[in-house]
C-alpha cells in the first residue's frame, strides 16, 4: 500500500522483489483459495 500511494513499481519485502503482476497473481490465488476446500 504504501508503495503504491509513493508511486513505486518494485518494492522488496525479505529480499525479494515485488511488482504489480507478482502481486495480482497472489491475489487472484487467494480469490480462489475458498474454492480450494470443495
């Protein structure tokens, strides 16, 4: 969040590099995730 109200692309979290696509792809997983328990 706080990354994206400063307008940054990339940010890191534990030495790993973050972007949009890395992130929307975590969060269509976690969409599904509910799902998963059928």
């Amino acid at each position: 969040d706080e990354a994206e109200r400063e307008g940054r692309a990339v940010f890191q979290v534990d030495g790993e590099m973050i972007d949009a696509p890395l992130i929307a792809q975590a969060e269509r997983i976690l969409d599904r995730a509910p799902d998963a328990d059928r």
